[in-house]
C-alpha cells in the first residue's frame, strides 16, 4: 500500500474549519452568488481556515475567463484570505483552475488561495480527514472516468486553455450538452460515490473522516471499514433561487451543518 498523502493542514486549539462545495457560480445566476458570497463572507468571519472543495463555478474554460461573477468571487475570495487560511479544490466543472500554461495569473494566487490536489489530506482536532471533491471516487461511471483522466493529463489542459477563448466556450457548451443528455439516462448509482472506492481511499490514506461534495446529496454517513469506524460527510451543493446551501464548520466543539 503507498504511504499516505502528506498533512496540509492541521486545525486544533481554537481553529475553526469552515468546508462548503458545489456553488457553481456563474454570472446567469446572480441569485446564486449573491446568496453564497454574502453567507461566506458572514460564515468565515469565524474561521481560521476556509475550505471550497471543488465546483466553485459552473464552469472555468482557463484562468482568463470571461464572466461577470469571477471579479466579485475574487473580491469575496481574497477578503476571506485576508482572515484566515483559504484553501480551494478543483472540481469536474472548474478543473482547469491554475491550468498550466494559462494566459491569464492563476486564479488562486490572484485571490491569495492554496489549492489543493483532489485528495488531501489534513488534521481536523485530531482526526486525519480525507477531502475530495468527490466525483473520482464515482467510479461505476467509467465513461466519465476516461473523460476525467484525459482532462487532467497537464499536455491536454496546456493544448486546451492555448486555444481562443470562442473556440474553448464552444467545447465546454458542448461537453455540458453532452454531459447533461446523458444524465437523463444515467442510472442514479453512477452518478453516486461507489462504496469500495471510499472504504480503499479511507484505508490507504490511514483516515477515520472523508469529506466531499459532488453528487449533491447532503448526509453523514458511518462506514464499517474492517472494524474500523469511518465518517464520510457530503456537503450539500448551493441553489440562491431554491434558498439551498450549507457549510460544515468543525471546531473542538464538535461538527456543525449550517443550512444557509
Ligand atoms: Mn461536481
């Protein structure tokens, strides 16, 4: 078995860690950003350490996007980094996030971010916790994990982001088209977490929590992994016009779901 992944973090004493996923901002849905950035700004007011793990935007075609919401996610963004540590993950809508080769700054270093490689693994009151964004641990979908592996490889993303920007919005509409008619067919398993990807990933990274979002279905979930306890917590995706959204907040209190 490989040894397990580096900490990143570690949170103790009187740190408060702050984990949030799946807003998918976008400047067709002001209600959306409005309604996550100013629950952000109230929420991380608290915290020392602020984690978006993964589909941050609905979409990101390279870190010179064009879209009226990235300037106010960025303003949003580097007043939490102001206060406390932020952290930010890829998802399966924004992985070319700090894409090599972009011909724009990085989209983290612009908002005073770390970003995290999907996994990572922290210290959170004295449990090693996993964090994910989720969606390569959806496994029985092998189409999408063909899709997932091509579009990771550093090469495809420094060809793709090279490409004029009306040429890269023409390909991610299509994907998204694609992406969206086959969800209509697609059994709800595939579109979920498969168990023996997580109880694999809890026991090579040596884990007794894993947090993710992804597949929008919000729970703490208690796995048997060999004996050994295991709790997987899904945070809930962000919808401004259904008044949908949450955070998980841990301190040494305890772990708390906010529904915003
Ligand atoms: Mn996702």
């Amino acid at each position: 078995m490989p040894d397990p992944l580096p900490v990143v973090a570690s949170i103790d004493g009187d740190g408060c860690a702050l984990f949030a996923s799946d807003i998918h901002l976008s400047e067709h849905d002001p209600l959306t950003a409005e309604f996550f950035l100013s629950a952000l700004a109230r929420e991380a007011r608290g915290a020392t350490h602020v984690f978006l793990l993964g589909d941050l935007f609905e979409a990101w075609i390279g870190d010179d996007q064009q879209d009226a919401v990235v300037p106010r996610a960025e303003a949003a963004f580097t007043a939490v980094a102001a206060t406390a540590h932020l952290f930010l993950m890829r998802g399966n809508r924004d992985f070319l996030l700090d894409a090599p080769g972009s011909p724009a700054r990085g989209f983290s270093d612009r908002v005073g971010a770390r970003m995290l490689d999907d996994p990572s693994r922290i210290m959170l009151f004295g449990h090693p916790t996993l964090l994910s964004h989720g969606d390569a641990w959806c496994t029985d979908d092998e189409r999408y994990q063909q899709f997932r592996r091509q579009s990771r490889d550093p090469d495809w993303q420094q060809a793709f982001v090279r490409q004029p920007v009306a040429q890269r919005q023409a390909i991610a509409r299509q994907l998204r088209a694609q992406s969206e008619r086959e969800k209509q067919d697609k059994a709800a398993y595939l579109m979920d977490v498969n168990a023996t990807a997580i109880l694999r990933a809890a026991a090579e990274q040596q884990v007794d929590t894993i947090i993710h979002g992804h597949t929008h279905r919000p729970a703490r979930h208690e796995i048997d992994a060999d004996g050994r306890q295991v709790v997987r917590w899904v945070l809930p995706d962000w919808d401004g016009a259904a008044r949908r959204g949450g955070f998980l907040r841990v301190t040494r209190q305890g772990w708390t779901t906010i529904d915003w």
